[in-house]
C-alpha cells in the first residue's frame, strides 16, 4: 500500500514519488544494502568532499540522512500510538551545523545509519494497517505513519541521487 495524496503535504510528493512499489518494509531492506555497499565504498577523503563552496559534505549530507530518519521515525511511532498533539518541524540547516558530522568519521556515520535503519525496519514491521493509517500534525502538516515511511525512504533516495550527480 501507498500512501495516498492528502495523507502529507504537498512538499513530501518528490521524496514519495521516488519510492517504487508498495511494500515499504521492503524498500527500506533494500535500502540499507545499497547504502552499505555505495557508502562503504568512499574513502575518508571523499566524506569530506562538498562540490560547492557553502554546500555540505558527504559527511553532513549523511549526518542529515540520519537526523531526518530519526525525526521522521520518531513521528511515526508518536502518531501510530495515537499522539495528538502537533509536532514541532525542525530546520535542516540547523540540524546540520550543530550536527559535528564533518569531524566525525564517515565509517561512524555509516554504522549509525545501518543501526538506526535497522531500528526503524524493526519498528515499521511492527505496525499493523491501523497504525499505519493513523495520522497527526508535524510541521503544521496532517501526515500518516505509512506516509512517514515513505518520505523516509524517498528522502534517502532523493539524497543518493544528489551525491551520485553532483559529488562522484
């Protein structure tokens, strides 16, 4: 099942439409074998790379991955156990100056993302079609569970097609 239009803001549509099939558990799977196998692959060096003076690094590009994921995820399970209240947004270029990402090791950031993968995987698995149903308000937006699974992997894909074009 895919979320439907109405179930997010407009906004998330490029991050969704990038997500192919219905099983999103799926894709998420699929995910993290392509994010260890093209990550594990680059080179201390090439974490620092930005292609453009004021741009972020691959480094921050994948701490930003990471933060988002986490934020997305931690929707997800607020508004599949039923939370009411409307969630703050957050503000990415914030996230990523304050994030320390590009003095970190890239072989951390890619052992943090499998692990927090991993985590949500477990969590998305978990969540019957009710739970992915429900919905609440993040951002001043109504968004359900299933479409927060879905901006999570869209927004992993849109980030992979930015580093193959622009930085390798």
């Amino acid at each position: 099942m895919r979320p439907e239009k109405g179930d997010y803001a407009e906004y998330f549509d490029r991050y969704i439409t990038l997500v192919e099939g219905e099983d999103i558990v799926q894709e998420l799977e699929n995910q993290l074998k392509t994010f260890e196998k093209f990550y594990g692959s680059l080179t201390e060096e090439q974490g620092e790379f930005a292609y453009a003076e004021g741009k972020w690094t691959i480094k921050e590009v994948i701490g930003h991955v990471i933060d988002t994921e986490r934020i997305m995820a931690y929707r997800a399970l607020a508004f599949a156990r039923g939370e009411e209240k409307a969630l703050p947004g957050f503000e990415q270029d914030d996230y990523v100056a304050n994030s320390n990402a590009a003095e970190r090791k890239l072989v951390d950031l890619i052992n943090e993302y499998k692990t927090l993968r991993i985590a949500n995987i477990a969590m998305f698995k978990s969540f019957s079609e009710k739970e992915f149903s429900r919905k609440g308000t993040a951002s001043g937006n109504k968004v359900s569970v299933l479409a927060l699974a879905f901006i999570i992997a869209g927004h992993e894909l849109h980030h992979h097609q930015i580093l193959k074009e622009r930085y390798l």
